[in-house]
C-alpha cells in the first residue's frame, strides 16, 4: 500500500521536473558509456525470478538495453 494522495502527489513531482530532464542511464547511453542497467532493471528482473512477481516492462528494458550495458557494442 503506498498511502492515500500517492498519484496526486507523483503528479505535483511530475509538475515541476523540468521538461528537458533525462535519467541518467539516458545520458550513459547517449555518451557511449557504461549502463547502470544490471542494478537497475536487470535487478528487478532478478528478484521477479526469484519472488514470482511479473515484471514485464523491466524485462523487455533489460532485454533491449542489455547489448549496451558496458558501453557501445
């Protein structure tokens, strides 16, 4: 349970992130660096192996990204 007001308060977050803001596995990736991909989405996909838990969009990321992760194939 992540408490009551969780989406309107992700949306007042969301509100003031400025527009041209990337993630910073955006920028490695765009610099031609290494990913933080394994202890990001090929983490959760790990503890979904483990726990069960369905995990779609992180396996498809990690899939994709996984050729990159350290650094320009």
């Amino acid at each position: 349970d992540l408490g009551t007001g969780i989406v309107a308060r992700v949306e007042a977050l969301l509100d003031v992130v400025p527009p041209a803001m990337t993630s910073y596995m955006l920028n490695d990736l765009t610099r031609g660096g290494r990913l933080e991909l394994p202890w990001l989405s090929g983490a959760v996909v790990q503890l979904r192996s483990e726990l069960g838990v369905p995990t779609p969009v992180h396996r498809v990321v990690a899939a994709a990204l996984a050729p990159y992760a350290d650094g320009p194939p």
